[in-house]
C-alpha cells in the first residue's frame, strides 16, 4: 500500500473503532483464506531441477 498525499487545503482524518467479534472473525477468514491461496500459486520444483552455480556453470560448459 502506498502513502496517499494530501491536496493543498484538504486535511484527511480517521476515526477509529474497535472491531466487533464478528469483524474480527470474518477478517481473520478473509486472511487465512488469502493465506491458503497464495500457498496454492506458489510453484514447487523438484530438488533435481534446481541446480547450484557449480552445476550450473558446468552444465553450460559442457
């Protein structure tokens, strides 16, 4: 997220509150939901196809 600036003249204030047990479930949901696809996207690759910089530099060599 980025900072939002402020027009000339404008003074942006908030109001806090306190969540209510209902919001703080659902956005814990929301969360762990997130959470869980973000897990699914990333990709796995077999231990073999991940080569270090010494196999990697005699692989081009060759």
């Amino acid at each position: 997220m980025g900072l939002i600036k402020e027009p000339a003249g404008v003074d942006f204030t908030t109001i806090s509150r306190t969540w209510t047990a209902k919001e703080e479930k659902e956005f814990s949901k929301l969360i762990r939901e997130q959470k869980e696809m973000r897990k699914k996207k990333q990709m796995h690759f077999p231990v073999n196809l991940v080569a270090s910089k010494h196999n990697h530099i005699s692989t081009l060599n060759n």
